[in-house]
C-alpha cells in the first residue's frame, strides 16, 4: 500500500508541481511584458540588415551581461552566445534570429523602422517584417522571468542570438564555429516564430515536420547556336528548356507519392538576346522544399534525368548534355522531435489551455532553426509558433473576408503587447518544465 502510494505520488507530483509555479510563470511574465515591450520597439524602430546586425548584437550582448549570463560576443560573425548555469540539470538551448529585411516598412506605427546604412553607406529600407524584434525581445523577457525564478530550475540556459537567419546562414555558421564543442550540448533546443494566422493568445505546434528543407538547384542547358532563320542548322536550348520545365512539373505529380510534399519552381530562366538569333545555351533557376532526405534526394535524381533525357531527344552529344549543379548551401527542413513537443505541448497547456494551442500544418517556407536538430550530437528540437494577431482584429478581418498581412509583408502589424506576453510566458513554462527539479 505505501508502495502504491508513493508511486501514485510520484506520477502526480511533477504536474502538480508545475500546477503551482505556474501562478508565478504568470506574474513574472507580465511583470517583463512590459520591459521586453520597450525593447522590442527600440528594435523594431533600428532594424538592421543579415550580417550587419551589428548595433543589435550589441544590445542583446548587454542584455544578456545585465540578466547574468556569460556572454560571448562576434561568434561566427554577429552572433551572441549566452551561458547562465544555475546548478546539475539538463542544458535548455534557447535561440532568437536578429536580422530584418529589405522592406520598406508602410505601417505608419510610431515606432516603424528607420533606414540604415547599407556596407556601402547608402541608405537603404529596412524592416523586421518577420517578427525577428518579437523574437529577441521575447527571448529577452523570458530568460529575465528564468532567472527571476531561479529557484524553481536547475540546469544551464544556453542561448543564442543568431545573425542571419533570412540568408540561411547563421545558424549553420555558429554551428561550423563549434557552438556544441566550445559550448555544452544542449539537450533540447527550442524557438519560437510569430504567426499572423494565429491568434494572441494562441501558439502552433505540431511534431514532426514545421518547416521545409530548401535546396537551389541550377540547370544550364547547352545547344548549338545559329541564325533563327536556319533552325535545322542549329540545336535550340530554349526548345529544349521548355521541355525541361513541362516535364519537371510531373516529378510532384507523377513520381512521388500524394501523401508526400515538395515543390519544384523554376524561379528564373534566362537565354537568347535576339529574336533571330538561337542562343547557345539557357540558365534556369529551381528552389526545391521538401521534408525527408529520402525525397529530396528523388526529386534532384529525376531533375538530372528529366534534362538529360530532354537534350538527348533534342539531338544534343552525350557531352554536352545539361549541367545539373545543386548548390551546396542548404536549410534542412525544421522537423520538431515528437517527444519534446509533446512536452512543450503539456507545459503550454497548463499556461495557457489546451484550447490555445492549435495543431499547425508544415509550412513549404525555410527556416534555418532546423539546422541545430541535424548535427551528429542529434539534439532533439522544437519550435513553436506564437499567435500575433488580436483576437479582435482577426474577427474584423474575417468579417471583411480579409486575411492578416502575412511574414514579410510591408504592413505588417502584430498585436505586439499580447504576442510578446504569451511568448514570455510559454517560454518560460517549457524550460522551467524541463529543469523542475
Ligand atoms: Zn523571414
Ligand atoms: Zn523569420
């Protein structure tokens, strides 16, 4: 009986634990709402460009410096690692992107985006219309709540504020630095990205895939030039392109299964400078997303097979069949690990109720956050999306058959206050969850 006991005890008291500090999760995210909000006007207002987050780098490190952390600055470029450790516990990975984009902000908010100076000092438009000054400064506000409640973890926070994640290249190159040989291996990392669709209040979460692997692909396609008025003389890549780029759209429709998604766009193609001139070659460029490796290395097989076999009907010698060229930078899909987003997902219902937290569907857009989930250390992720329009703006909108301005929109607007509330608190709620002692 007393065996029975304590193990019913010891099945009930995690969650019965995290029951009661979740009242003090609560008030201390509410207490730091109001600060990250103020920085994250400051941020929205200065945004700066991928690779030239320099005054923002700046800021976070201070932020960082003043909360308590070990800072380490101009990692692999811009970036800024923090480490606070707080006693044996699991080490909880935590990162925010810095850089904004070239969008010339049309929001008319009191804070909009002032130009910056590009590396060649013209001024140029800048925006964070891609929520990354909601990030920072949630993150902010939510390792502020950690180490207010420091008493209630134990662990080490390790955190990141990564340049470039519009390029796809901060958090490969932290990565490539040593981030988890100079710095501990973390084991779990979480992040998180606003949503317009979704509601303040609400966060997206689903395991397995979130967002796409994106690939680039170039395909130059090789003919024989001539006049146009002498076709027969000549082999012509433009005849042979066009075929290329019907038949690549069957290798979704013909050749993978229906349950499984990718996409091939042929974003560019370029050739000839003349009507009467057949050119000697075509350039095209493809982006690629998919969400298995088993499906991507398909689809790349069948676009060599497809440009091969199109030159060769078209009379073009085995040697100068299409130059198929996949360029080597990547971003691996985001593929969140079942059982850490179960947890979030338990943590983030005691916060905010089950009834805020909506099962997304994969997005075909990239985001470099998977990046961390793929190296051999095999660390298991989880991002979670966070709701950014008011309710009520969402049922004006709706009432209008309108939709919220979308990620990189000019006019983009979120319900910052509230966004960055829930961020603070659902944040601050996964991580405590993982490192209650
Ligand atoms: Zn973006
Ligand atoms: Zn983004």
């Amino acid at each position: 009986m007393i065996r029975f006991i304590f193990i019913l005890f010891v099945l009930v008291l995690p969650t019965g634990a995290f029951a009661q500090i979740k009242n003090l999760i609560k008030e201390e995210a509410s207490k730091q709402t109001a600060y990250a909000l103020e920085l994250c006007k400051y941020l929205h207002e200065n945004p700066e460009l991928s690779f030239q987050e320099f005054e923002t780098s700046v800021r976070m490190a201070s932020e960082l410096k003043e909360i308590g952390f070990e800072v380490t600055e101009k990692f692999a470029g811009n970036s800024v690692v923090g480490i606070y450790k707080n006693g044996e516990g699991p080490t909880v990975f935590l990162r925010t992107d810095m850089d904004a984009l070239p969008v010339k902000e049309n929001t008319g908010l009191p804070f909009a985006s002032k130009k910056m100076a590009d590396l060649d000092g013209n001024q140029v438009s800048v925006m964070h219309a891609c929520g990354h000054d909601i990030h920072m400064s949630t993150w902010t506000g939510t390792l502020r709540t950690l180490v207010a409640l420091k008493d209630e973890w134990k662990g080490t926070l390790m955190v990141i504020a990564q340049q470039a994640e519009e390029y796809s290249g901060g958090a490969g190159q932290a990565i490539d630095a040593g981030l988890f040989s100079k710095f501990p291996v973390p084991d779990y990392a979480l992040a998180y990205h606003i949503n317009p669709e979704l509601e303040t209040g609400q966060i997206g979460l689903r395991g397995g895939p979130v967002f796409a692997g994106v690939k680039t692909v170039e395909i130059t396609v090789y003919g024989k030039g001539g006049h146009g008025a002498y076709p027969q003389k000549c082999i012509d890549p433009i005849v042979i392109s066009s075929r290329i780029v019907n038949d690549l759209q069957t290798i979704v429709s013909r050749e993978l299964s229906p349950t499984e998604p990718a996409v091939v766009t042929v974003g560019s193609i370029h050739g000839g400078t003349r009507p009467n001139i057949i050119p000697d070659e075509v350039k095209m460029e493809l982006t690629l997303r998919y969400f298995s490796d088993e499906t991507i290395a398909k689809v790349i097989a069948s676009i060599k097979r497809i440009s091969a076999n199109a030159a060769r009907v078209a009379g073009v010698p085995e040697d100068k069949l299409p130059l198929v060229y996949v360029l080597p930078s990547e971003t691996p899909p985001v593929l969140n690990d079942e059982a850490l987003s179960t947890k979030v997902s338990k943590f983030a219902t005691e916060i905010i109720g089950q009834e805020n937290i909506i099962e997304t569907q994969p997005e075909m857009v990239g985001e470099d956050f998977g990046k961390y989930g793929r190296t051999e250390e095999d660390i298991p992720i989880c991002l979670i999306w966070l709701g950014s329009t008011s309710p009520e703006e969402m049922q004006r909108l709706k009432a209008e058959g309108k939709a919220p301005y979308p990620l990189h929109s000019p006019q983009l607007n979120p319900d910052y206050e509230n966004t960055i509330k829930t961020g603070i608190e659902v944040m601050s709620g996964n991580v405590i969850g993982l490192m209650n002692k």
